[in-house]
C-alpha cells in the first residue's frame, strides 16, 4: 500500500486545521456537523458499489462528475499498458479528480473512495463496450476461457491516500452465438467492464471462480474495510 502522506486525527480541530488549510474554528465546525468524518463521499455512478458500501454499514454520499467532466476520458488505456497497471492509475485519477471536486464544491471534508474494475485476458484489457457489437465480440472472446477480474480501489484525501488491488479468476463455458447474442439483447453488458455483469444474467455462463466475488462486482469488501480502518472507521 502507499506511503501515509499525512495523518489527522479527526478529534483535533488544530490538526485538521493543518490538514485541510482552515482555521482552528472552522475545523471545529467540521468536526461539529452531524457525521463529522464519520462517513466517506463516493465518487461512483455504480449502483453495485453503492450497495456494496451500504452493506458494510459505512455512511456515505454521492460525490458525482458535473456536467462539464470528461469522466470517460480517464479511463483511456495507454500504450502497452499491463492490466494492473492500468486499473491502478485510473483509480487514481478518479481521486485526483473527486479530491478536485469535494474542493471545488466547497463540501464537508471527508476522505473519497474511488474504484475502478478491468476484465483481462493475458495482457489484453477488456473495459467497457462501445456498443451491442463490441459487446458480442468480448463475449465471444472470453467464452470457454479464463480471465483475470482487477479492481483497484483507493481512499483517501488531499494529503493523505491508500490504495488496493483486488484480483480474481473467473472461467466461462462455451458460448454460442446465439447465447451470446440473447444475453446482449437484454442490454446488460453495456456499461460493463468485460460486457457482463457477475451479479446478472452472465452468471449461467460462469463455470468457476476464484478471489473476490464483491470484486468482482465492482467493490472488493475486504480490501475496501481495511482501507477504512486505515482512516478510523470501525468496520
């Protein structure tokens, strides 16, 4: 895990003064606020990372991209990018850019979680299709194989981050065209990583897995509860 840039102590105004760049007051004002830093913002879309979070019992809100942010374009997979590699970065970027935005805001400080989830073949990384038939060649690509499921997931602040990484195994039978092709039609592969979705439909085709099934889904819960108790929160 990353180095520990900074550690505040959210029962000290002065030293979250120092932290964040306010007065001893308006820290105290901070501490003060119903929650105090007792909950996290999460910086997700997902619904499937926002239950998962929820079955922790850890109290969050919804720190989303406004209008004007190319949340896409972080995701972009460079040059002979290694499959870890990759879901490591764009995790953290996904945290400059919600740190940015809690800033930005104006909100109630509190640490952001991001995470970010690749489906790899080898080194061949397999994000989000750009339509039904990008869909349908994933599918057809991974059937009757293994691959690699990585999710990276990050907390932290603007001083101060801790980062996971969470890999997992998952085998699909053969599929048939026609399969294949039934399951996109339900539209469920879109806005998925791979084009399926573990907790869906796609979970006939999986003849085995191994790691993290919440990683899986989008959240890995042990990675995700000792990154919060890295910050204090009891899980």
């Amino acid at each position: 895990m990353p180095i520990i840039l900074t550690t505040v102590n959210k029962k000290s105004p002065k030293l979250v003064a120092a932290h964040a760049g306010l007065p001893p007051e308006a820290a105290a004002a901070v501490l003060e606020r119903p929650g105090g830093v007792g909950f996290i913002y999460l910086a997700s879309q997902s619904p499937r990372r926002r239950q998962l979070l929820e079955q922790l019992g850890v109290r969050h809100e919804l720190l989303l991209p406004d209008a004007d942010e190319d949340a896409e374009a972080l995701e972009a997979v460079l040059p002979n990018e290694a499959p870890a590699a990759y879901v490591k970065r764009v995790t953290q970027l996904k945290l400059d850019a919600a740190t940015v935005r809690l800033q930005r805001r104006g909100l109630p400080l509190a640490p952001v979680l991001c995470s970010d989830t690749t489906v790899a073949l080898g080194r061949t990384i397999y994000g989000k299709p750009a339509d039904v038939s990008d869909a349908a060649r994933m599918l057809a690509e991974l059937a009757g194989r293994t691959h690699r499921v990585l999710t990276a997931v990050a907390l932290g602040t603007v001083h101060r981050r801790e980062q996971a990484l969470s890999e997992s195994r998952v085998t699909f039978a053969s599929l048939s065209p026609q399969r294949i092709r039934s399951y996109v039609d339900t539209q469920e592969p879109l806005g998925k990583a791979g084009a399926y979705a573990v907790q869906g439909r796609a979970a006939a085709f999986i003849s085995h897995m191994s790691g993290s099934y919440s990683g899986i889904m989008g959240l890995p819960m042990f990675e995700t509860a000792q990154l919060l108790r890295c910050f204090d929160f009891e899980i």
